[in-house]
C-alpha cells in the first residue's frame, strides 16, 4: 500500500528531517500513481531494479513485491537509516548510500560494480533484466538516464520534470532539441506516458512532471562517450552555422558537409541525431586532439 501524505510526514518527523531541496525531493503522494509507475516498468520476478532516490519507501514496497531484488540508492542519510531500518529483513533490498553520480557524468563506483555483478551472475540460458523505476530525484536526472543507458540498462522508467521529458523526445528544429534529444535517440526509445500535475507530489512543484519510458536501442556501442563530446562541443556553438561550428573544432569543414550532403549554412539544432552521428564518424580521424577538439568541453547528454 502506498504511502498518503501524512504517513510520509510521520516518517520523516521520525527521522528528524524534512524535504530537502537541494536533493530535489519530492515525494509521491498518489497511490495510483505509485502503481503506475511500477505498472509502466513491466516488471517480472527475473529483474533487478535500480531505485534512484526512495525516499521513504513507498514506491521499493511496490518494486519488491515485483521484481527479484531492489538496488535502492539514497544520498539523503536520514532517509537512508529510515530506509535500512525499515527493510532490516528483506534479503531482496540492497542500500547504497550516497549520490549516484560520483561526478556530473560518471556512475557511483558502488552501482556500476552492482550492474557488472548483475551481468555476470547472468548464465548462458538466463538474463536477467535490469531496469530503472523510480522518482527521479530533479537535479539528476538528465546525466543520469543518459549515462544507465551507457551502462547496459535496459530499461528506463521514471517521474521528471515535463521540460526535461520534452528534451529527451525533441527532434530536431524542435525549441527543446539539444544534446540530451540527441543521445536519448541514439541510445533508446523515449516515450512520454502521461503528465502528472504537481498535487501527486509533495512538497508540490512549480510545475508539471512526467513519465517516462526509455527502452535501450543503442546504436552507439563503444562511440557513445567520444559522441557525447562532440555533440556537447557542437551545441556549445548553436548560434553558428555549421561552417562555423565545425571549423571551432577543428575539422576538414568542406569535406564532411559535403559528404553528408548537409548545408553549411544550417544550424546545429537542425540536424537529425542519425546525421550527427555520420558526421562524427567521418569527421573525428580529423579532428586535433587540442583544447578544441572533441576531447575539450563537458561529458554526457
């Protein structure tokens, strides 16, 4: 049974604490929307769930009752003592305390070691799923949906901010199209299942959120980093055009345009993710590995 409002707040008095801002809490206080969400990870018996920011527990009870094991991460160490009390006795509920970026673009050590252990204890026969279900706390999110898909995740499903769900699904010459659009496309299908009106939270936010499903379709394999960079380098130039933008990094500008038959003169918000790809895959034996090239500017989608 989900958890109402005043049972969270019980718990959180029992705890000392309240919600916290800066770890972007809020918690759901809507029983079918706790449902929803576990409905929309079509959960079985042989998957391992990923639970990025608990809370109170609310939505793991469901998990549990669901899948075979739940790996809870909570970086909120008053929750996390509530949460370990709480679950004392189910062998199924494994704890990491802390962040799960361990920076803005790299997965907590303890989580990533937890995936590797899932992947190998998989048998020849056998393959158990891993997926993501949860509340996303608001102030990762983006970072981290992007690096679980890089991580072999197979499955993605979680409350956001709607701004944030409408970059994950634009497409290109959208307003909201940008790296984030572009590296969900080459690493999943993003679906947008429905808006949720800030009441099935609390404390309620400002505005509306979302659920979104993000099923893993890489067709990054092992580019997926260095194409992360040159996506992120390349947008950082938005407002020029793509002569512009690509003579910035460093690249045979006349050559890969013309090969891949895009105008000089457009803009990097008008070029499909399927053509950014190409194009990093026929420019990057140009680039010089300076402090313009890809290798410069930040990580991730």
């Amino acid at each position: 049974m989900a958890q109402t409002k005043h049972e969270i707040q019980q718990i959180l008095s029992a705890a000392s604490t309240s919600p916290r801002h800066r770890f972007g809490q809020n918690f759901m206080i809507d029983q079918n929307l706790v449902r929803l969400v576990a409905d929309a990870g079509m959960l079985t018996r042989d998957d391992v769930v990923i639970e990025v920011g608990p809370g109170t527990g609310t939505l793991t009870e469901e998990l549990l009752s669901r899948a075979a094991r739940v790996i809870a991460v909570e970086i909120d160490r008053d929750l996390a003592r509530a949460l370990r009390e709480r679950f004392a006795t189910e062998e199924r509920f494994m704890l990491i305390e802390g962040d799960a970026l361990s920076s803005k673009h790299e997965i907590n050590v303890a989580l990533r070691d937890q995936l590797a252990g899932v992947r190998s204890t998989a048998g020849s026969t056998e393959r158990f799923a891993t997926k993501l279900v949860a509340n996303l706390p608001y102030n990762i999110a983006s970072p981290l949906v992007i690096e679980l898909l890089i991580e072999r995740v197979d499955l993605l499903v979680f409350t956001v901010q709607k701004e944030v769900a409408d970059r994950l699904r634009a497409k290109e010459n959208d307003e909201a199209y940008g790296p984030l659009s572009v590296m969900a496309a080459m690493l999943s299908r993003v679906e947008v299942l429905r808006t949720l009106p800030p009441q099935a939270f609390w404390p309620a936010p400002k505005i509306d959120s979302a659920l979104v499903r993000m099923t893993r379709d890489d067709q990054l394999a092992e580019h997926a980093r260095e194409f992360s960079r040159f996506v992120q380098k390349l947008f950082s130039f938005r407002r020029k055009t793509m002569r512009k933008a690509l003579a910035q990094i460093g690249l045979d500008v006349e050559r890969v345009l013309n090969e891949l038959s895009i105008d000089p003169r457009s803009r990097p918000e008008t070029i499909s993710p399927e053509q950014l790809f190409q194009l990093f895959k026929s420019s990057v034996g140009d680039a010089p590995r300076t402090s313009t090239s890809l290798g410069a500017g930040k990580r991730g989608g």
